[in-house]
C-alpha cells in the first residue's frame, strides 16, 4: 500500500471570502496525520486572470490630483471675417483673418526704444509675427485683507484635475485610457456612465444659479472658458477703438463691476464653471505673481501692487506696468451700437447679427488633446499634448486655398536677415519703408537691435494655447508633507505650490515621489517635477526663464529641411506661343522645389502686390504666412510628448505567499509568527492570461500527530494583505505518512540478513589484501579459492581472516577515569581462528565491533591456552570455539533492549550522537555499575541503519548482489558433487 495521498484543495468547491483568496475546503471523513508525516505543495494554479506581460497591478485604491496653470502662447489667435473686404489700395490683397487678441501696455515691451515702437506700431502683429513664447493666464479673485474687504486680486489662472484607479489589474492600454479619460472627464470619476454634458445639465436642475448648459463641451480641466471682452471693455483703454490697450492716466481706476473673478484663488476644480476675465502675461511676470500668491502674508493687510489689477491692465499707468494680453471680440458687436473702426471699410466686418462667434462672451483656452499612451516602440509609458498644436486651415489671411486643412503642422517662421540688400538694391517705389524689413519707426534699428528682433521672431509657430502641470502628486504631496508652513496653508493657497515646495528638501520630495501612481508607470521625479528641465522662455532682451511647470510642445528637427528647401521659387509661366519658332509648346511652371538641403526662399521685402508701391512684387513666398514680412513654411508633425525614463512597475508585490493550518505554525512573513507557509508563488510564473502555475518545493514534517476535518488556505501578498482573485484557484497537497513498524519475525529476518552482508564484506576485503601481498588464502565460509574438503574434512578447519586493530587493556588496579584519555593505540593485524564478529554488538546489547579473542589448540601449541597474536603474513589458527556472552546477569535482555532503543533514535536523528553517548552510559550504570564505559557504535550502525544505507546506495545493493552470487555458487558446487 503506498504511503502517498494528494489532496486537491479547490476554491471552487470550498467556502471563500470576497477576494477568492481565502478558503476553507472540507476533508470528507477526516484525515489523521501522524506523527512523521511530510506535507508539501505538488502544484498551485493561482487564478489571477490578466496577468500577463503588459498588465499592471494596482494593490490598492489610488486617488490623485493634478495641478496645471493654463497659458496662451505670444501669438496670432484669428478669426475669420465675417465678410471678405475690398482689398486696400497699398497692398491690393484680401483681409480673411482678424486677430483677437489685444496687446496690452506694448510701449514696456523691452528695454530697447525701436523694439517698443515698433509693438506700439503694430509691427509685431502685421510684420513679423510674435516670439511664440509661453504666456501664463491671470484671472481676479477676491480677499479679504484688513484694509479691504473683498478686495481685487490678480491670481494665476489654474485648474485640477482628479484620477482615480481602483485596486486590480489593468492592461497598460486599458490604464492609460483610464488615466487620460479621467483628467480630459470623458468619465465621471463616480459614475462612468454619467457623460459630461448629462453632468452639466444636472447641476443646473440641482441649483439654478449656476445657469443653464452654455453648449459648450469643454471640460472644466485641461481646457476652460476665459472670458473675451466687449470693445465696451476695452474702450476706455484702447486708442481710436485699436487693438492696442494703451494707458491714460486721467481714467479712474479700475472699476470691479467691469470684471468677471473667480470664485476662490486656488486650483479650479470642474465643478467651478466661472468664466473669469484672462489675461495673458510674459512668465517673468507671471512667476512674479505666483510667488506672491503662494504665500498669503504677502496680501495679508492689503493687496500689494505687483498683484493690483491696476497694474495689468493700466488704468493709472505707472512705471511699474506690465506687457499683457487680452482678448477682445471680434465679430460680436452689432453695428447699430454705432462704433467707429478703422479703416471705415472694415465697418461691415463687425455685423454680429449674422456672423456672432462669442455668443457665451468667451473662448477656450488650454488642450484638448491631453493623453497618456503607451509607446511599444519606447517600451515606456508617455504624456502628450499638454499643448494645443496648430493646425493647418482652409485658407491663409489672403484668401489662398492650402492643402491638407485640418492636419497637425508646424510653420517655420522666418524673417529677413537685415536692411542690406534692400539698401544696396532700393526698388523704385514712391514708399521705400512700406517693403523695407525694419522700417525707418522715427529711428533707424541697430544691429544688435535686428539681431534681437530676429532671434526672437525666427521660431517654429507649433501651439497656440496649454496647461503647465506644476503638481503630478498633490494628494500625496499633500500627505506625506513634511514643511510645516506649507501644510499650515489653506487648501486653496496649498494648490498653488509644486510638489516639491511640501517638503525641506529634494530629497524627501524625490522620496515621496515614488508613492505616486506616475512613478509606478515609469516617470522620474526629474522629468515631471525637477523645476530645472522645464522649458526655457526667451523673450527678446529679457533673461531667460524657466516655466512653471510642465508641458509639451512639437517636434522641430533636421528632418524637416528637405521639406522647406528651395519652397517658394514664384514661378509662374504659361505655355509658349505656337506662332513662334518653337516646334511645341512650353509647359507652365507654378513652382519648383527640389527637396535638398538648400535654405528656403526668404525675400528681402515685405509681402507687395502694388506695383506702384514697388516694381518687384512679391506674393508666392507669403502663402499661408500670418504676415507680410516673415515667410511661414507648414510641415505637417506630431507631437511625441515625454517617454517615461523607466520601465513601469508591473507590480509591487513579485509574489504571493500560500498559508495553511495544515502544517505546524512555525513559520515567520512579514511582521507575524506563527504561520504555516506551504508556497510562494511567483507572479512573473506566467502560464497563461488566466492562471498562475508553480511548484516550489517547501516541505513541513508534522511534529506532533493531528487529525483534520478541514484545511484553511490564504493566498496573500508578502505584507500578508489580501490578493484579488477569481474563484478557481487550486492548491494540490502532496501527503507522505511515515511507514509503519515490521513484525518482531520480520525484524530479525532483516538483521540476520545485515550481519551477513557486512560479514561477506569484511572477509572480502581481507582476502583482497592477502591476495596483494602473495600469502595463501585458503578457503572461506563463502567459497574461498579452495574447493571444500571431499571427505568432509575434519582435519581442514574454515577459517576466516580479519584486520583488527589491538588496545592495550588497562591495568586492574589502575582503572581509567570515565571521560579520561586511554593509553595510546597500537597498530597490529590480529587474526583469529574462526573469523566472523561476535554475537552481540554494542547496539544490542554488547561492546563495539572489535576483533573476538580465541583460545589457541593445545595440540597445535603444545603449551597452554593464551592469546595468540601473530604478524599480518602468518598463517591465522584455525580454531571453532567461541567466547560466551557478555552478559550473563538476568536482565540482560532489558539491557540489550534499551541499547537498542538508542541506536534507534540517533539513525532517525531525533538525537545528536553525543545525547546518545550520555544514554548509553546511563544505562550502563543502571546494569552494569562495575563496568567500565564502553564507546558508542558509528551512527547508522545499527541494523536498521544499515539497512537504510543499503536501501540507498548503489554500494549496499552491490552487496547484496555479491552475496547472493556466492550463495549460488556455494550450492551449485554441492549440486555438482552429488
């Protein structure tokens, strides 16, 4: 009968709790499990559907919040015509687009008088483009300071928005749509299937103050209204009802009813629907202003006057103004309202009765495109699209149709290099400074001046409005913070702060980092939240700084000079007159561009289709550019957005540990004791998307017997929390009970049997090294060389030859002392007539196997009986009589027993060999008290140790086989002789 059971421990069939992993299976009739028996684990299959390769599981919940300042870019922000327009007379070209964007104090631009004439002028606007820089969005707010209640104040224009991952496994395509679908709130973070726009019309039926749904989807977070100002706004600051908001001291000062605040400073969270007043201001300004809000003390007791509204939008002027920009309508004011504009042609364009783009008095501004990704080619986790990108339209400002509308694309903005060769070269034109690059503005520019106008005016134009995201990790900045004054602030003013300015230093910040769900998905604290890889703001003569925050942008590379080379050549010739001596006509050439890598085509005057004006005109070099003096190449791009610096963290937890009350609690994980740990399984085993198999081979031996109705099985994490599983899961237990005693015939049959072989062995290596040292061997008890005695021989006596080794027995009257040292060993050969070992072994019941003393053959000594001890070639003495036994006192059976017992336990090991020793001498004492100590037996030396050796190894086997062979021959001989 084997001694081997398994036991299938399914889930399926067991009593489980509500994550799968804990489960109580019945064992149908009890088990009882002996003392001895093994328990191990012959195979787990956990059910921990999706784990795979690209999957990502999150042990627990996470909530997350991310804080962003939205921006503007130094721009054209147009607008169709609500009517194309006769063309004017100087340029005899059409007027498509307007601009809505109003430049606010344009005279503080710069330190350098040409650079701010020419803003006031417009030359920035209609000549050469702006610097494309970032510029942060400003909103007002109330506070209560101790001079002013509900006093104005200028705050960064900033929103939130909230992530929300639910403990479990996730594919990284299923986890980045999660994440992106949350922070643009294509979801509802607490009930998915409630849309944005349902959303919104139920607020409104909630609390009717907040107005109806406007119709406009933008979503609260990565994109938001700001409000765009009627000419009524702009009126008393603006010159002849211009684009230029211009200052005039003798204007009251601001007055709050004109403005529109938000509600509180802070992050806006979705639900805050305002539509403030948006300013746009250059980040040296916009830095200003947020590390002033950040800090209430600094408005505590009145507002200061680097954060006035004044001071932006110039009411009382100053030395202290600040460059901004606003927006105004276009297209949104009726003409009955009786304004002037000029020119007078453009009256027409205002009819807002038939063509009204600002119905909500706003527009959007941030991204709505913000997305995370996972890039297979990258094998990394990636952020996209914090920046609005540009598009191509249907038409340029001149009416000319381009190709690809609607596509993704970058311009390459270009000016001209300097006035040299239109001053070496002056076109005859009645107005040289109407096609000059940098007109006469009332003083000539200086070089350094067009350098400067050119370094900053030479840019790609990629986006026009974003979000810099400033805080990944507010939640767990704000939990794990360790600044005091930061964590003392207002949840309001605490939305301002970066994740590193909620704590002493980068290094606890960095720390802190790797709690977020960013870290898990690869991003490194430097890429998303090191204030110095933020991207560089250049804005003419003034110091470069340093974003905010973080935000994308499109690539520009060398790969897109082929695409520009040689664009623009202005060709326009049409097919030859056959009355002419050419045999065929000419093809017409619009254009040529040869996709090298030669430099485009940048003229060296302004945009001219006046032949008055100038006998050169130029017009193909400016399709699809915004402006009449720099050229605008469109190159269709992507963005590739950030690619996260490291793999992502599939799971914190590599494995699972499997405990059972099975086995003795013995065993320690985590910060317990007292468990039965019986696997550990590991998550990166993948079989399948389903099931996780291993075998990890973790054996437990029952120390004390038990008996089972019922086994308990935990599958938990290594911190022993709870795993999510699916109801399938399976542990299969291999038992191994201890086999059971022989009989008391069996017993002794199996030690009968070891003492033959160990006997066959001993006189086999002696009759080897007799047969090396040329002596004659005789015959032996087994065989021998020498064929038995025909007559049966009684005067031939078998004899058998055994190396010994001799000790000097002690002297009587000086017995050793126990534990004392005996004298020293001498190295003899013995041999005694009659072979074999004594009767008795130490183990049961008598000495050591040391070599038996016979008494010599008188008739072969002639002298009387002594010892007889002879050299290693001698002929041994035959001699047939044995010793008596030791023990001759009436409980030496008891004595013999005992011994036994012990040998027993120290082949089992359940007793080192030196309690062993102890034992025997004390049994020793309790039987034998005169008797000196005798030496304990080799561990295993015992029968049943040798018949485990034998059992397994290939040299107790070999034994066995050889004394089967003699016994074969031994009768075969017989056989024969008869």
């Amino acid at each position: 009968m084997s001694n081997v059971r398994y036991i299938d421990v399914n889930a399926t069939n067991s009593q489980k709790n509500e994550t799968n992993n804990r489960w109580t299976y019945k064992v149908n009739d009890g088990l009882y499990l002996p003392t001895g028996t093994q328990v191990e684990v012959a195979n787990s299959l956990v059910n921990l559907p999706g784990i795979v390769g690209s999957s990502i599981e999150i042990e627990k919940d996470i909530e997350e919040t991310i804080c962003f300042q939205y921006y503007q870019v130094d721009t054209s922000y147009q607008t169709p015509v609500a009517k194309i327009a006769v063309p004017g007379d100087d340029t005899l070209a059409y007027t498509a687009l307007l601009n809505v964007q109003a430049e606010i104090n344009p005279g503080d631009l710069t330190d350098s008088a040409y650079i701010n004439q020419a803003a006031e002028d417009g030359y920035f606007r209609d000549y050469w483009g702006y610097s494309e820089c970032v510029m942060p969005l400003q909103t007002v707010a109330k506070v209560d300071t101790t001079l002013l209640p509900d006093a104005p104040i200028v705050v960064p224009f900033c929103g939130q928005a909230k992530i929300k991952v639910n403990k479990g496994i996730y594919s990284i395509t299923e986890l980045s749509e999660l994440i992106t679908d949350q922070i643009n709130r294509k979801v509802n973070l607490d009930d998915p299937s409630f849309t944005y726009v349902n959303e919104k019309k139920d607020e409104f039926l909630e609390d009717a103050n907040l107005g109806p749904f406007n119709g406009s989807v933008v979503n609260n977070t990565t994109n938001r209204l700001g409000r765009v100002e009627t000419p009524l706004f702009w009126d008393a600051y603006q010159k002849n009802h211009s684009y230029k908001v211009q200052a005039d001291p003798t204007q009251d000062p601001l007055d709050p009813n004109n403005l529109s605040f938000v509600g509180r400073q802070g992050a806006l969270r979705s639900d805050e629907s305002e539509i403030p007043t948006i300013v746009a201001t250059l980040p040296q300004e916009a830095r200003a202003i947020m590390d002033k809000i950040k800090n209430p003390d600094n408005y505590k007791n009145e507002v200061p006057d680097d954060l006035d509204p004044n001071l932006i939008w110039k009411i009382t002027g100053g030395t202290n103004r600040v460059y901004a920009k606003g927006y105004q309508q276009q297209n949104g004011l009726p003409i009955k309202y009786g304004y002037d504009f000029t020119p007078a042609q453009q009256t027409n364009l205002m009819d807002g009765t038939t063509y009204n783009l600002f119905d909500n008095n706003a527009m959007a501004v941030g991204t709505t495109g913000f997305k995370i990704s996972y890039s297979t080619d990258k094998a990394g986790f990636n952020i996209n699209y914090c920046h609005q990108p540009r598009q191509i339209p249907t038409h340029d400002i001149r009416g000319n149709a381009l190709s690809n509308p609607g596509q993704e694309a970058v311009y390459v903005k270009r000016v001209p290099a300097s006035n040299e060769i239109f001053d070496a070269f002056p076109p005859s034109t009645a107005d040289p400074d109407a096609i000059k690059p940098y007109p006469n503005l009332g003083t000539l520019p200086t070089t350094q001046e067009i350098n400067t106008l050119r370094n900053t005016c030479n840019v790609p134009v990629s986006r026009s409005s974003g979000i810099m995201i400033y805080n990944f990790g507010f939640q767990t900045a704000k939990s794990l913070a360790t600044n005091t004054t930061v964590k003392n602030y207002s949840s309001d003013i605490q939305e301002y702060h970066t994740f590193e300015d909620f704590f002493n230093n980068q290094e606890e910040a960095r720390k802190a980092w790797e709690q977020t769900i960013w870290y898990r998905l690869g991003f490194s604290y430097d890429q998303l939240q090191n204030p110095n890889n933020f991207e560089t703001q250049v804005f003419y003569d003034r110091d470069p700084v340093k974003n905010y925050g973080f935000t994308t942008n499109a690539e520009v590379d060398p790969s897109i000079l082929p695409f520009q080379s040689t664009l623009y050549n202005a060709y326009n010739i049409t097919a030859a007159n056959p009355d002419k001596d050419r045999a065929f006509g000419l093809p017409a050439i619009p254009s040529i561009q040869l996709f090298n890598l030669l430099d485009s085509n940048v003229p060296s005057q302004a945009y001219n289709n006046n032949l008055k004006a100038s006998n050169k005109p130029s017009v193909a070099p400016f399709e699809g550019s915004f402006y009449t003096m720099a050229i605008m190449i469109p190159i269709q791009t992507t963005s590739e957005g950030l690619t996260a610096k490291n793999l992502p963290t599939l799971s914190t937890n590599g494995y699972m540990l499997v405990l059972s009350d099975i086995v003795d609690q013995n065993d320690f994980a985590g910060d317990q004791s007292e468990l039965g740990i019986i696997d550990m399984v590991s998550k990166s085993s993948l079989s399948n998307q389903d099931f996780i198999s291993d075998r990890q081979v973790l054996t437990h031996v029952l120390s004390n017997p038990k008996s089972i109705n019922y086994i308990n099985i935990n599958i938990v994490n290594p911190d022993l929390t709870d795993v999510s599983l699916e109801p399938n899961s399976t542990i299969l237990l291999k038992l191994t009970f201890p086999r059971p005693k022989n009989t008391i015939l069996i017993q002794n049959t199996e030690d009968n049997i070891a003492d033959n072989i160990i006997t066959q062995q001993t006189q086999q290596e002696f009759m080897e090294e007799m047969k090396a040292s040329g002596m004659p061997t005789g015959s032996t008890s087994g065989g021998g060389d020498q064929p038995p005695d025909p007559q049966g021989g009684g005067g031939k006596v078998k004899r058998t030859a055994q190396r010994v080794r001799e000790v000097k027995e002690p002297e009587k009257e000086k017995p050793e002392e126990e534990g004392g040292e005996g004298e020293e060993e001498e190295e003899r050969v013995e041999v005694k007539a009659g072979g074999g070992r004594r009767e008795t072994s130490e183990l049961r019941g008598g000495e050591r196997e040391e070599p038996r003393e016979f008494q010599s053959i008188p008739a072969l000594r002639g002298r009387k009986t002594g010892k007889v001890v002879i050299p290693a070639r001698e002929v041994p003495v035959r001699d047939l009589r044995r010793d008596p036994p030791r023990f001759q006192h009436p409980d030496s059976e008891q004595y013999k027993r005992e011994r036994m017992r012990v040998a027993e336990l120290l082949d089992k090991g359940k007793i080192t060999r030196s309690e062993a020793m102890v034992r025997l001498e004390q049994i020793r004492r309790r039987h034998q008290p005169g008797e000196q100590p005798r030496s304990l037996r080799p561990i295993g030396a015992s029968a049943s140790g040798v018949r485990e050796r034998l059992a397994r190894t290939a040299h107790g086997r070999d034994a066995l086989d050889r004394q089967r062979q003699q016994q074969a021959q031994q009768r075969a001989q017989e056989s024969s002789k008869q």
